[in-house]
C-alpha cells in the first residue's frame, strides 16, 4: 500500500495511492485515500477537489510521442540480428565480386540468392513490425475513445456534472444505466448495478457489482478483474442500474490506462 511513483511518460507524473481495493473493507478504504470518514455522504468539497487536481493532475491519459515512419523503421532494424545478416550480406557481395573478377559464375549465383534472401528477411520483418506498431497506435487511441466526456460527481454534499477530466481520486462518482465510468471506483452503494467490461477483461456478458470486501487466497493483487465484482473500471460501460463508488485511480493509473 501507499502511493505508486510516477510514471516516466517525459514529465514526472503525480503519484496516487495504490493499494489492493477490492480486498479492502469500505473504512480501509477511505482511510488509505485520507478521506473525511463521512465522504460518502458529502463528497469532497470544491477545496479539496482542487488540491487534489493539483496535486494528482487531470484524469486523462498521457500522449505519447508519435513517431515518424522512419524512426519505426529504425526501431525495427537497430537491433544485433538484423547487425548480422547485414555483416553476412557484405561477405555474400564481397565474395560475389571476386566470382566475378575470378569468371566463377556458380560462386557469383549462390552469393547473389544469398544477399537477396536476406534483405528479403530484413525487409519481410521491417513491414511487419511497422504495420504492427501502427495498429498498436491505433488501438491506444482507440482506447483514449472510449473514455467518458463528464462526470456525475458528489461534492459539496451535492449532485455536480463536471467534464470527466476534473475527476479526482477520492471524489464520490455517481453512476445510472448508460453511463462511461469516468475513473475506477471502489463501489459503496449498488442497485442492481452491472458493467459491460469486455473492452477491459473480454467477458462478454456485464458484471453485477457488490460492496463487499472480497477475499483472496494469497496476493489479491492476483485476482482477475473480472472477478473484482466490488470495482468498476474507468470506459467501461454501465449496463444497469445505479451506484456510487469512490475514484480510486485516475487518468494513466488506471486499469485501463496501463494498457495504454
């Protein structure tokens, strides 16, 4: 428990606590995220809401730097493999041109199907490794899609719409059929509440949630999220029902920010 160091994304990111929630009583809870014992009932106030966005930064993912087609290029041939066929190219031609000062024909074929069998490989393995990296962009920005746009938020002992971006973690997050969950939560109040999480854990039918600590035999850090029925993830969707729950992670600390 205790809070995680920041990540190293070019800026030093913020810390935010980091513990096993789903294993935690609600009071545990609310006493690792150094809430007012009754924020369930009033929310944050707009003071600390405040602080805690300076002091965590806004709830969205960190962009990454895009690169160009020829540093993805580079990436994929800058290693020692490809440093070798290279080395095994330059003989082949070497060995090529003195069949050919020589008149040995048979030594200037083999030579030459060798070079052009491995700067097929190069080239072969270059594409595809481009093409793949290209799709992981697009999947992280795919993911950056399906984050929520607003909030409902409890603060001020209140109901308040803020953009989704001013979530901080320890606010109060209330939730209805429809809804992006705007950050994970640890769930304190549920009716008949189920979230559709198969963008995060690939289980296609929505997940009923509870407020019950669950138990874990050994490290609950090795429980599926699937089966953290007491937590409800930032972009996945609320399918049915209502429920409040308590942001415990936001932007990049996120479950599915780590994807990202």
């Amino acid at each position: 428990m205790g809070e995680t160091k920041g990540k190293n994304t070019g800026d030093e990111s913020p810390a935010q606590p980091k513990a096993s929630w789903h294993a935690m009583g609600l009071s545990a809870c609310i006493k690792e995220m150094g809430l007012d014992e009754n924020v369930t009932s009033t929310g944050l106030t707009s003071a600390q809401a405040a602080q805690r966005l300076e002091k965590y930064g806004p709830n969205r993912m960190t962009e990454g730097k895009k690169k160009t087609l020829l540093e993805r290029i580079w990436d994929q041939v800058a290693n020692l493999l490809v440093l070798l066929l290279v080395i095994i190219a330059l003989f082949a031609i070497f060995a090529a041109v003195a069949g050919s000062i020589k008149g040995d024909s048979q030594s200037v074929l083999t030579n030459t199907i060798q070079v052009c069998l491995i700067a097929l490989v190069i080239t072969t393995n270059t594409i595809i490794g481009v093409v793949q990296e290209g799709s992981a962009e697009k999947a992280a920005e795919a993911l950056k899609g399906m984050l929520s746009a607003d909030a409902l938020l409890f603060r001020n002992g209140k109901e308040i719409v803020v953009p989704a971006g001013e979530v901080v973690p320890g606010d109060v997050v209330c939730l209805g059929t429809g809804d992006k969950i705007p950050a994970d939560l640890r769930m304190f109040a549920v009716s008949n509440i189920a979230c559709g999480e198969a963008a995060l854990t690939g289980e296609s039918v929505p997940i009923d949630k509870s407020i019950d600590a669950i138990e874990a035999a050994g490290n609950p850090e090795l429980t599926p999220l699937g089966d953290r029925h007491n937590m409800a993830f930032s972009a996945t969707l609320v399918a049915q029902g209502t429920g409040k729950g308590i942001a415990i992670a936001t932007g990049d600390y996120t479950q599915i920010g780590t994807i990202n």
